[in-house]
C-alpha cells in the first residue's frame, strides 16, 4: 500500500485540467444497460470507483474498450446480480438496480452496509421501486427485485436522495406509463444522467429541477455521450491554491455548477475570478474564517466540507462548520489536529479556530473528501506530512500526485 509523502509551504503555480466527474460516470455507466448495443462514453475519469464499476459491469455481460474514450458493449446480459464482494467495496453499484429492473425485469442486489460518513441506508430506493409495482424481498443481505410489473407512479421521495433519484428515473424510463419523483435531488450530476438518457430516447421534463416527469418509453438506443467536469475536484484545487497562496487556474471546470462554494471562498477572502470554464485563483487575500452549512444542490456540497475545514485551520478567527447531510463525516477532525489544528466538535458542529500555521504529521485517510482535507491542509503545513491509507483518494481523484506535481507542489507517492 502506498502513502503520499508532501513538504508543505510551497505556493501552488499554473494550470491543472479538471477531470470528468466520478458522481456522474457512475450513474451513466449504469444507464448503458438500458440501451442494448454499442455506447461510446468520453471524459471518463481514470479512477478506482470507474474500474470497480467496470468489473460489476463486465460480471453482468457488459464488454469494454479504453480507447481515447470508454465502448461500452450492453448487448449482452448474461446476469442481474451485483455481489456483496463489489458492492461492500463501493456502495455507488447499488446504481446498477434501477437498470436492472427496467431491463432485466429483475435484479438481485447486495443491501450496502453503513459506512465510514454515516449508516446510508437505500430505503427511499427501494420505497419509489415498490410505488412502481415492483415487489422487494430482502434475502441473506439482498434486495431481490421483481419487476414484471414495473409501472410509472408519482413518488415523493422524503430526502432528496441523489442516487435514489438516480435510481428511480432510470427505472422509469422503460416503465409503463409516466413517473414523476417530487423532491428529487438536483444535483448536477443527475442532471447529467436525465441527458445522458435523454440521449438514449427518454423522455423527462423537470432536468435540473425538484420535479422530475418520465414518461416511459419502449426502447432506448446507445448514444455518444461526454461527461461533465467534476465539481468537487475542482473545488478541491480551489482550496489547495488558496490554502498555499498559490496563482492556479483551473481549466474544463463546471463555473456555473459551483456557485455556493466560490461565494463561501469569496467570502473567506479568496480572490477568484471566472471565465466560461476557467477559474482562477490568485494570491494577496486575507484568509477569514467564515461559518457553512452543507445543503443539498444548489446549497454547499458536503463532498466539499472537509476540504473547506482544511482552509479554515489556517484563516484568520473562527468557523462553524455544520454537517446537514450525513451524520458522521466529521472524521477528518481528529486527523487535522493532529497537523495542529484547534477544533472541537459538538454533534453536527465543528468550530475551527485558525492557527497561524499547521505542522506536518502522519495522518490516515478515513474516506475520500477526507483524504483530500488531509493533502490540502499538508500542502500548507511546516514539515513533512505523511498521508497513509491513500486509497481512498484513487477512489476519486484522478492522477492527485501527478496534478499536484504539476503545480509545484513537493508531493510523493511511496511505499508504506
Ligand atoms: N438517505 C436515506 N435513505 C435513502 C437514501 C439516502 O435516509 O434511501 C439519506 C442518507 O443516509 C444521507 C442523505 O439521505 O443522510 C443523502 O444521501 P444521498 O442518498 O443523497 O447520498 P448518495 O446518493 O448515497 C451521493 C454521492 C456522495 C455524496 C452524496 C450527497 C454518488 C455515487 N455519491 O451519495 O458522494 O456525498 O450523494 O451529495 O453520487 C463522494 O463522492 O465522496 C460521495 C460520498
């Protein structure tokens, strides 16, 4: 196993290319099983999320080339079951069910277990399935679906679930008759799906809003399609620069997806200015600390809160940061101070008082968003600071030391 060796203090300088986003590949790869034949993706990014989702794929039939673009073969389904052996490993295959049930007319499904950010459970998935004539059994750790009478239904869903609404809109699409799901997730990346279908032949009205209207249809066909940047990559660069007081733009980065986290880096004294798909950070702010609060699209992302909390570490007076959306993913906290950090936590609260300077330390990644924290908050800090369990940041972070490198960063892969 491997561990990212960094000596901090060095401004970051230049440019860095955003990457297509691993929260829209996933769902868009799942979404190929709806339209038999031959698709050809673009942008896909090079991460271990993508080849574990490759591997669920290719045990159902699915066939793949990687070319300077990712052909995806669904003609072929020779099965209908995600195992528990993939899906422990990456709760996103559970995206493979809505497909199933609307191709397959089945599916078996291992139920994810809790993880590292909170306990994540699928029922708001499973409840909009039965609203659509679906019958649910759950067996030795499985969802077992049966879907022979799968048919369009209106759905309220009580949380606005990002996968579950991702879930449920492709399941809709082959279903009878017209589903609306109220309350969906906005998220950028199901807006992406609702194209990326749309594209095979769906017919949804509502993309990008709270509603969401699928009228069902017999057939979809394969399409090219180009996945959007990733906006939490991107703004995972933002912190980086302005954490070193570095002078980097980002390029094919999702401005207009990421208006709540440059008005929060504006207001915390970063100096930002955007241009079609660039933005730039430069050096000469004051760091202030600024309270946030995580939301749902459009609101602050939690896929964001731990990296923004690095950034607070450093600024000037204090921060509360409030953790809205899952219930434990303050576990960055414990590893921040160990670079110096001075943060307390009290239920979904962190208050961070902003130290003149971090220390480097060892430091163990707990989950993706907070390995990112720990490599930006190392990236400032005096010293050498090791970051161990790395990966979790192959996860979803395409090329990070290479990146980084780039920029100037002192920055290593090693082995532990
Ligand atoms: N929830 C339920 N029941 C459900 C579904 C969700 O109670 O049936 C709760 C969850 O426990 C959580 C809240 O609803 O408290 C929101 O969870 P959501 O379902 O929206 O999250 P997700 O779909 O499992 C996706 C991203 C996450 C991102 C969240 C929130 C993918 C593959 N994953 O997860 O990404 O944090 O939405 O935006 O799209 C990451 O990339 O690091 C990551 C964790």
């Amino acid at each position: 196993m491997d561990k990212i060796v960094i000596e901090g203090g060095v401004p970051l300088t230049g440019e860095v290319v955003i990457s297509g986003a691993k929260n829209a590949a996933l769902p868009i790869l799942a979404a190929t099983l709806l339209a038999p034949g031959e698709h050809r993706l673009f942008n896909v990014p090079p991460l271990a999320d993508i080849r574990t989702f490759t591997r669920l794929l290719g045990k159902l039939g699915v066939r793949f080339q990687n070319g300077d673009h990712l052909t995806v073969d669904t003609s072929r389904l020779d099965c209908y079951e995600a195992p528990y052996e993939l899906v422990k490993t990456m709760r996103a295959a559970v995206l493979v069910l809505g497909p199933l049930v609307a191709r397959a007319h089945r599916a078996r499904v291992s139920l994810p277990g809790g993880c590292a950010i909170g306990a994540r459970p699928i029922n708001l998935h499973l409840k909009g399935l039965e609203a659509m004539g679906v019958k649910i059994t759950l067996k030795e750790g499985y969802v077992e679906a049966d879907a022979r009478g799968l048919h369009g239904a209106e759905i309220m869903l009580e949380i606005p679930t990002v996968t579950g609404t991702e879930n449920l809109m492709m399941a809709a699409t082959l279903a009878q008759g017209t589903t609306v799901i109220k309350n969906a997730a906005m998220e950028p990346e199901v807006a992406d799906l609702a194209g990326f279908l749309t594209a095979l032949g769906a017919k949804i009205e509502g993309i990008g809003t709270e509603v969401l209207t699928i009228h069902g249809v017999s057939q979809l066909t394969p399409a090219p399609y180009s996945i959007m940047a990733d906006r939490i990559e991107a703004g995972t660069y933002l912190a980086a620069a302005a954490i070193t007081k570095g002078q980097v733009t980002l390029t094919n980065a999702p401005v207009e997806h990421l208006t709540a986290v440059i008005d929060k880096f504006t207001e915390a004294g970063v100096r930002l200015t955007t241009d079609a798909n660039r933005i730039t950070v430069h050096p000469g702010g004051t760091l202030t600390g600024v309270d946030v609060r995580t939301l749902p699209y459009p609101g602050f992302p939690t896929d964001m809160q731990a990296q923004f909390m690095a950034l607070m570490c450093v600024a000037r007076g204090a921060a509360v940061i409030t953790e809205t959306i899952f219930e434990n993913r303050f576990m960055h906290v414990s590893e921040l101070k160990r670079l110096g950090a001075d943060i307390s936590v009290s239920g979904n609260h962190a208050v961070v008082r902003g130290r003149r300077h971090l220390q480097g330390a060892p430091v163990m990644a707990t989950d993706l968003r907070a390995s990112a924290s720990l490599v930006i908050a190392g990236l400032a800090a005096q010293g050498t600071t090791e970051v161990h369990r790395i990966y979790h940041l192959d996860r979803g972070y395409a090329r990070l030391t290479e990146k980084l490198s780039t920029l100037g960063a002192r920055i290593r892969r090693m082995p532990v």
